[in-house]
C-alpha cells in the first residue's frame, strides 16, 4: 500500500512522496535541507516462515474458540427445542472444535520452544 507524506522545510518549500506499507497512515517530516525531491521508499518488512506461522496461529485459535463458543449456544438452543440427536452431534462438533483448539495452541507452544 502506498501512503502520502507532505514534508515541510525550513526554507518554505515543501515536497511530496510516497511510501510502500502494508498498512496505511499519513504524517509530516520535518527536513533542515534546502533542495526539493520526489522519492518513494519499500518498507515491507517480510516476516520469518515462523513469525508467518505464530499469526497464523493466533488467529486460529481465537477464530476456532468462536466456532466452539457457538456450537455450544446452539447445542443448547437445539436442546430446548427438542431436538436431542441434533444438539448432540452439534455438540460433538464443539468438543472437536476444543481438540483442534488445543493441537494449534500445542503446535504454538513448540514454536516459541
């Protein structure tokens, strides 16, 4: 992604540039120098396979706890309504979802060492 900078300068004039991201914003730079310049940077920092996998890990677990949480609501609601064979394999999908949960967070645990 690319953002915009304005940069100021000591001696009145300004320039623009833009930036590479992966993410976006905006901000001023203050310069000392008395020339004026167009430029653009690359700042994409690539993380390790590792750190790729720590993320993707977290994301995961926190997007699989959801799915449990919600099976468990409905395992429940299904109860309620009678509906007994469905509550139970919707619950079996909540426990396999815990199981699941547990073997990522196992994984991230050999990660970190």
């Amino acid at each position: 992604m690319t953002h915009h900078h304005d940069h100021d300068h000591s001696n009145g004039h300004a320039h623009n540039h833009s930036h590479d991201h992966d993410h976006s914003h905006s901000h001023a730079h203050d310069h000392s120098h008395s020339h004026g310049h167009d430029h653009d940077h690359s700042h994409s920092i690539e993380l390790t396979f590792e750190q790729k996998l720590e993320k993707l890990f977290g994301h995961w677990i926190d997007h699989n706890e959801s799915h449990k949480d919600t099976f468990f609501t409905w395992a429940e609601r299904a109860k309620e309504a009678g509906l007994t064979e469905v509550a139970e394999n919707i619950e079996k999908a909540g426990l396999l979802s815990q199981d699941v949960t547990q073997k990522i967070k196992d994984a991230l645990n050999k990660l970190k060492g």
